[in-house]
C-alpha cells in the first residue's frame, strides 16, 4: 500500500512512533500492527520493543517487520509485556478476516466506552473507492492530536505525495480541532493506507478525481474526530463549537479551540447552565483578534435555539428554556464575529465528576 501517517506534535514521542517513521521512509507499508494498556513510551526497551512487534507480526503473516506501522496506547513508562505480544500475535493474525475490523476496534480501546469505526464510498473515474477506519481515544486528547489512533485503509489508486498532502490538511481541519482535557499525548498517530485494488484512474494531481477522495476522506476523519470528542473521558455530551464570520480561519479556530476546551464552560455545560460569560471570556485569552462589542452568541441542540448575547451584551432569555437545549447529547455553540467569511469549527465535552475518578487511578 501507499502508505502515509502524521503524528504528535508532543516532543515527547513513543517508541513506536519512531519505528513507524523509519519503515514509512520508502512510502509503503502492507500491515498495522497494535497494543493497548501499554503505551511503550518512556519505557525500559521501548525501541527494541517496537521493533520486535513488527517482526513478530512479520513472522506470523510472512511479510518484512518493516513492512508494518506499530502503534501503541495505554500507560507511560512501563515496559512493554513483548513475551505476551509475540506469543499472541500468530492466534491474532491467524483470525484476520474481512469481517475482522469491529475486532480491531474494539481491541485499541483504552478507557473508551464505544467503538470507533466507519466506512464511506464514492465513485472515482467510474469506480466504486472505499475508505474504512477505525479509531481509539477518549482522555488525553487536546489539538495536535491526542491519545488518538485512527487507522484508515482505502482502496483508491492515488500517489503517495498527493495522500500525504492530503492527509495533512484533513487533519489540521478534523483531529487538531478536538480537545477533551487539553493535553496533547507521546502517542498518537493518523496512517492511511491505501492498496489501489479498485482500478480507478490513479490520481496524480489536484483535480476532480482528488477533490472526490479529499471530500470522502475529510468526511470519514470528521466523524471520528467528532466521535472521540463524544467519548471523552467521563463525557456526557460532546460539545460543538462554530466560530463564524471571522477574520481567517486561522482566528476562527484559535477562538473556536479556547471555547471547548475551557474548564469552566465544559462545567457550565455539564451542568447545563447557560453561563455564555465564559465564553466570551475564553474567546478573550485566546489571543485571537475580535471585537468583543460585535459578538452574537446562541446555544443551540436537538429541541431548539436560544440567543443569550448579542453585540457583546447579555440578552433576557428563557433560563428553562436554555437548560433543556443544554442536557441534550450535543450543545453547539454558536458564535458570530460578524467581522469576516470565515469560520471553524471545533469539538469537545463537558468536564464531569468522572473524568477526575478515571483519571485519579488510571495507572493503577
């Protein structure tokens, strides 16, 4: 498979991370190959570790170790159980199967509650591509990715460079959009791989062909940044955050970024209270330029709207009417500038009792 992959922009990584770049090298990789509960990273033989994941799965499928990405995820600094992973790696390559990838999803979860996966089609020079994918994180999670893995496999005929390229634009717009708990984590990873086997025209350049694959791919990494927001740890209602009519994108995301991943508005909407003040204040450090005295706020879901500023002051509004758009599953949260075209948008959750319980003992 052409094969491409961005990673963390924490500058401490995980062992596998680095594997993975140096098999990457040529552009190519044939297999996946994944832990969880151990995030060899900051461990005792973490690099020899990773390594031999590769040429254990190598082993039990007869491809080359440096045909494999190897992602881990779990705990920091503890060494990874390589005698457990070499031991089960042939049962678990002996059980692959094209129905195999709820297995696979639902063994990288960590501190998950759902599964993660999906796939998509589109038609591509009178061929039917497909892009599948599945994913893990829930705490750890801040832009620049998070404790995050996502593997996404495709069939379209497409050269490496313009995947890459394409690639890391998605992720700037899906992924480095998310936060749960503002912490950027040592292991998470995005790879595509992609096989060619649906015989479309391969594509080489940015034309319709590729506009076609980039909107599929982009829909498939915004579900499932949308999903790992959801699930955050201790979650209980993923939070949306547009920031329209802004300066430049780049500004609508900074101010977009500061809303969902405030502390005191991801408590305001655990408790479903309508404290747009906080709001405003977090879009006032982001550092972003804005002029507060043009700000419309609404809080919208499910079952309705309400406008609680407007021009940068508080409105009278319905307080009963707020907390029941607030207790649905998702609260978007609607900011206008009304200074600009632009607009972004960011996901994230609100911060609950639980989140502090998961991670008061999650290492032991």
């Amino acid at each position: 498979c052409v094969a491409c992959a961005v990673y963390t922009m924490n500058r401490v990584k995980a062992a596998p991370l680095y594997v993975t770049m140096d098999h990457l090298e040529n552009g190519e990789a044939q297999g996946i190959v994944a832990n969880s509960g151990n995030a060899n990273a900051c461990a005792p033989m973490g690099h020899e570790n990773a390594e031999r994941m590769c040429a254990a799965a190598a082993r039990a499928t007869g491809l080359k170790p440096t045909d494999f990405v190897v992602a881990s995820t779990g705990v920091i600094g503890q060494e990874l159980n390589i005698g457990a992973i070499e031991r089960g790696l042939p049962a678990a390559a002996a059980a692959l199967s094209r129905e195999g990838s709820g297995d696979a999803a639902n063994a990288i979860m960590t501190t998950d509650t759902v599964k993660k996966e999906l796939s998509v089609t589109c038609s591509i020079s009178g061929k039917t591509v497909t892009i599948g994918a599945i994913a893990k994180g829930s705490g750890m999670i801040h832009p620049n990715m998070g404790t995050m893995l996502c593997f996404v496999t495709t069939d379209c005929a497409i050269t490496h460079d313009v995947l890459q390229e394409a690639l890391h634009e998605i992720v700037l717009r899906t992924f480095n959009r998310v936060t749960v708990d503002g912490d950027t984590s040592t292991n998470d990873m995005c790879v595509v791989l992609a096989n060619g086997m649906a015989g479309n025209e391969q594509i080489e350049w940015k034309d319709d062909n590729y506009n076609l694959f980039y909107k599929a791919l982009f829909e498939v990494c915004r579900r499932m940044a949308r999903a790992i927001a959801a699930d955050g740890e201790g979650a209980s209602r993923l939070i949306t955050c547009t920031v329209r009519s802004a300066r430049s994108e780049d500004s609508a995301e900074r101010l977009a970024k500061a809303v969902v991943g405030s502390s005191l508005v991801k408590a305001a909407m655990f408790g479903s209270d309508a404290n747009w003040g906080r709001v405003l204040c977090a879009m006032g450090y982001s550092k972003a330029p804005f002029r507060p005295e043009f700000v419309d706020i609404r809080f919208r879901s499910a079952v309705g709207e309400v406008e609680v500023c407007r021009q940068g002051a508080g409105l009278n509004f319905d307080e009963d009417a707020a907390r029941s758009i607030l207790e649905q599953d998702e609260v978007i949260i609607d900011v206008n500038l009304n200074e600009g075209e632009h607009e972004a948008t960011c996901w994230g959750c609100d911060l609950t009792y639980e989140y502090v319980k998961i991670n008061g003992d999650y290492r032991t």
